[in-house]
C-alpha cells in the first residue's frame, strides 16, 4: 500500500499524464476535425509532426505531453496545471543556447502569450512548438 501511495505520489509531482489511449495519426484525417501538432527544434529541425483525435477540456500541454509519451520524445515540464511550463523537448532545454531560448508555442499562427496549461485546445487547432532563442520575438 505504501509503495502504491509513493507511486501516485511521483506520478503527480512529476506532472506526467497517464496515457489514455489518444488516437495519434501519421496524416490528416479527410474529415479535417484532428488537431494538428508540430514540433520545430533548434535552427527550425522538425522533432514531430502528428495529429491526433480531438479530446475534450485538454490543455496544449497535456495533448503535446500525450503525443510526444506515445512517440517516444523525452518531454520535460514543470508546475501543473495554469502553472505548467516546457522546459524541454526531444532533450532541448530551456536556456540551453542562451539566456532567452526555450520553447514556446502558436495557435493557428499566433503566439500564445498564456501558460499552455492554461489554453484548452478546441476542434481542428493547429499547435506548433518552437524552439526559440530570443523568446518568440522571431515569430512576431
């Protein structure tokens, strides 16, 4: 029982996500309802490209923490919930070329200036990680 409890403990401390079965395709679905992840590492190096089954009250970095656990790239976050932070992806890390580096994400093409554990995803977004070096200010 002891071990069990230290288990669920880790598992929340961690703010790994149990895997739940998404649907993760390799091409868009005709019915264009998948949601749509990209990963772009360092210089703009494609990590992932997937889509996957719409999921309901999901955040971005829940889907993106599922998607890359199903795919085999180490994901790396701090904090839960609004509070939850990327701190590193397919082992690129924040600050790992420069006081300003790390990641940050769009929807549909628009730098997103909330938390992605504070943006819940809807039907047929499109969510693109970008390794950045001076913040985003690259994608304005």
């Amino acid at each position: 029982m002891k071990l069990l409890f230290i288990l669920i403990l880790a598992v929340i401390i961690s703010g790994c996500a149990p895997d739940d079965g998404i649907k993760i395709f390799d091409s868009a679905p005709d019915d264009g309802s998948a949601l749509y992840l990209k990963i772009m590492g360092r210089d703009g190096a494609l990590i992932l490209e997937a889509w996957a089954e719409y999921q309901a009250d999901i955040s971005a970095a829940d889907l993106t923490e599922q998607i890359c656990r199903a795919k085999k790239i180490p994901f790396v976050t701090s904090g839960m919930g609004s509070l939850r932070y990327i701190k590193g992806i397919d082992n690129l890390f924040e600050f790992d070329e420069r006081p300003e580096s790390g990641w940050v994400y769009t929807v549909g093409g628009e730098l997103m200036g909330i938390s992605s554990g504070v943006y819940i995803i809807k039907p047929g977004d499109d969510i693109v990680w970008h390794y950045t070096l001076t913040v985003g200010e690259e994608l304005d």
